[in-house]
C-alpha cells in the first residue's frame, strides 16, 4: 500500500530536484542566450533533432516495464541494464557515421563533429537509464536530487565560460554532454544498485511484451514532437528554428518542473495499486486537480507577461520569439490531463491502449502540420495548438471505462482553476499597457499576477487550494 506520506515525500524530492536544476538551467539559458547569437542556439537544435530521437530507443521502454512490473528482481534489472549498454553504442555508430549526411541534409558541413560529439550523450544515458528505473521503482528520489543538481550546476560553470571564451556552438555542446556525464556520474555513486554478471533473454522478452508498445509510442511521440524542427531547420533556416525553439523553453522548464515530477512518482506509485482501480482513479484525478491549479496561472501569466520577459532577460534580439512563447505556453497548460491519463492507462498494464492512443495522435497531428506548412512557420505553430488540444481528449477517452472518469468530468475538475487563471491574466495584460519600463512592469505583473491569484482562489472557495494549503503545512511539520 503506497501511503499519501510516501508519495508526498517523494513527490517534494523530485519537485526540489527538477525545480533547482531547471532554476539553474533558466539562469543559464539566460546568459548564454545574451553571449551567444540566436545561429548558434539554432545550429545545435539542427542536431538535437536527430539525437532526441533516438533517445528514445535507451530503455526500449524496458525502464517503464521494470516498474510497471510487480515482481522484477535483479536478473531483470541487469539483463535490462547490459541490453541497454550494447544498444547505446550501435546507436552512437549510427549517428557517427551519419554525421556527414546529416550534414548533407542541411548544407552545412560543421554539422559533422558536432553530431558526433553530442551523440555522446546516448551511450552515457545508457549507463544511468536502468539506475534511474531502479530510483523510481523504489521511490527513493532524493538520489535524483543530488544528482541532476551536481550535472546541472558543474554543467553550467563549463557552457557559460566557454560561451565568454567564444567557443559558441561548442559552448552549448560541451554543456549538453557534461550535464549528461557529471549527473551520471553521481548517480552511479550514490545508488546501491549495481548490475549483475547474469543476463537472460527469457526476462527481455516477457518485459518486452509490455516495454515495445510503450518503446514504440514513445518513439512516435518523440518523432512527432521533434519533426517541426527538422522542418522548420530544412524548409525556413536555424535562424526561425532559433526562435522556435526559445520560445519553448521557458514554458517547457516550467512544465517540466512539475509535470516530470508528478509523471515519475504517479506512475510507480499507481503501479503499486494497479489492482485497485478506483484508488487509481483518485490518484488521477487528484493529480490533475493540483497539476492544473499550479500549472494554469503560470502558464496563463507567462503568456500574458511574454514579450517583458524577453526584453528584460534575453534582450530585444530575441523578440521574434514573443509568439511563439505565446503558443507553447497554452499547449503545455493542458500537459497535466496528458500525464495523469497516460500513467493511470501505463499502471494498469494496459500498453496495447497507450500505442493505439499514440498512433491515432500522431495520424491527427501529422495531417494538421502537413497542410500548415505551406501556410508558414506561425501556422505550423498553431497546428501543434490544435492538435495539443485534440490530444487531451484522445487522452482521457479510455479512462471513462478503466477508471469511470470521463472527460467532461475531468474539464469539471480543471474549469474553476482555468477561469481563474484567465481573471488574472486580464489584471497582467492591464499592467502591460502602463507607462512604466519593462522591468517594472514585470516585476509588477508577477507579484500582482500571484496575490490576485491567491486571493481569488480564496474568495471562491477552492478546494485545491485548500488542500495544497494543508498538504504542505504536513509536510512542513514532519520536516
């Protein structure tokens, strides 16, 4: 039985950790968005395209099988883990060797080391790929924390003054692959778990069984995601790919602090309860109530407060962006229905329901950016919108079954944070046209933004905010 105290427990663990590094990440995405050109950031999001992808392929969705799985023990652990290894590095060679048609692909001859050496990245994320699956089955996330703070930080220090030394692109690359090494590195230090010398292909197998329709809805999802770059690179020029990719990435770190958190420690713990569905289904909805609550005005307020923002921290050459920063910030408020759907459908064991959810995205998803692009790059923006929203109701549909928790039920228990994130937008937006500078001005949306925020939430009787107010008093006490 996973207790609330267990899964809170973690659930700040991994909250400290995403939080911190992403607040490290942020400062430093600052300051080499300032030392560096928009090209350089441009020429790397040409590469990352490509090792993103395969990314996917490290744990085969072996890592999702493990701790999906009641009973794995070490043979599964270790046949996972050495597996894992040997694909890793197959998959450098591959990219090694298709370094120069990549280049090819592009016009750009100075692709090829750089594909080379940040594909580095795949062979040392097989080495940590199974420690991390063994750090979520177990819910010890504290390990987490001391490690991706350590690569975080360590990595920071290297691409800022590289960047000062005017390495650029390099700069960005050589930070890429010591964040991966550094955090590897202190994982594999403070995690117990080593591999055994046995390996059997009877236990990849039956974890195949689960991990290959959660492998290839993964590699669906990460092909999806990442082919408007590829497009974007190809048919415009790194220079709009720059500008694309910026406007993700402050609504991305914001989602990602809290949506990878709650997604790591969701998923093992409704593991745990897969034979219980309505517990499961409190778990879910849970999630989504206070995902959403916490999600909503941030992403609300950041849109409204987006064109200050960048003036303020990446100066005026990145104002092309504004739109784009825009886009993402309203698809990734709807992320925490995707996570909390997909966890509850993975928990249960239902793998076959996830691939079929994913091909029947991505079919919808393709077809809205393939008439879009002839449109231009905002139109391809606005097709991920679209399909972002069309998602999260593909999402929710077999959860009406598994879990009696339909999606009109869910819009019910996302509504009153949603209408309440958009008062508060309209008091940002007002402070928006005053005659102040953009500094004071977004200082003044932020504080402002947040009490008006609050206050409402507390005038309408919010029961999510009441209960994050008691969660995190508990919390506090027994600490």
């Amino acid at each position: 039985m996973v207790t609330k105290s267990n899964v809170l427990s973690n659930l700040v663990w991994r909250l400290a950790e995403r939080c911190g590094a992403q607040f490290v990440t942020l400062v430093v995405s600052v300051i080499l968005a300032r030392l560096l050109s928009p090209e350089d950031y441009g020429t790397v999001a040409l590469v990352t395209v490509f090792t993103t992808i395969l990314q996917v392929f490290v744990d085969c969705g072996f890592s999702t099988a493990l701790i999906q799985r009641k009973n794995a023990d070490e043979l599964d652990f270790s046949s996972v883990f050495y597996f894992n290894f040997i694909l890793c590095i197959i998959l450098y060679f591959l990219m090694f060797f298709s370094s120069k048609y990549i280049a090819m692909f592009y016009g750009n001859e100075e692709l090829v080391p750089l594909v080379r050496f940040i594909s580095l990245t795949i062979i040392i994320s097989g080495f940590k790929s199974v420690q991390q699956a063994y750090v979520s089955k177990n819910l010890l996330f504290k390990r987490f924390f001391y490690a991706t703070l350590g690569g975080t930080c360590t990595s920071a220090i290297i691409g800022i003054y590289l960047a000062y030394k005017g390495f650029g692109v390099w700069a960005i690359a050589f930070q890429q692959v010591a964040n991966n090494a550094i955090d590897t590195i202190i994982l594999w230090f403070t995690v117990k778990w080593r591999p055994k010398l046995f390996f059997s292909w009877d236990r990849l197998q039956g974890l195949l069984g689960f991990g290959w329709r959660i492998l290839l809805s993964s590699l669906l999802d990460s092909i999806y995601n990442n082919i408007r770059n590829l497009l974007i690179g190809k048919i415009y020029n790194p220079l709009n790919l720059a500008y694309y990719n910026q406007g993700e990435k402050f609504p991305k770190i914001i989602v990602s602090n809290i949506n990878s958190s709650i997604d790591s420690v969701l998923l093992p713990a409704m593991s745990i309860e897969q034979d219980d569905r309505e517990r499961i289904k409190i778990m879910t909805r849970r999630a989504i109530q206070v995902s959403t609550f916490v999600m909503a005005p941030m992403m609300v307020g950041l849109a409204c407060c987006a064109r200050n923002i960048v003036i303020v921290l990446l100066t005026e050459k990145w104002l092309p962006c504004v739109f784009f920063l825009r886009i993402f910030c309203f698809t990734y408020m709807l992320y925490p229905i995707h996570t909390a759907n997909l966890n509850a459908i993975k928990a249960v064991g239902r793998s076959d329901l996830f691939l079929r959810l994913e091909i029947i995205k991505k079919i919808i998803g393709l077809f809205l950016l393939i008439i879009s692009i002839p449109v231009g790059i905002y139109a391809i923006a606005y097709s991920l919108l679209l399909s972002t929203v069309l998602a999260a109701i593909i999402n929710s549909w077999p959860n009406r079954k598994l879990l009696n928790y339909p999606f009109l039920d869910q819009v019910k228990d996302i509504v009153r944070p949603l209408l309440l994130s958009f008062s508060m937008g309209i008091v940002v937006v007002g402070i928006g046209k005053t005659g102040f500078s953009a500094t004071m001005q977004l200082a003044m949306q932020i504080v402002i933004g947040l009490v008006t925020y609050i206050v409402l939430a507390k005038l309408t009787g919010s029961k999510t905010y009441f209960y994050i107010k008691t969660t995190v008093k508990e919390i506090t006490k027994k600490s």
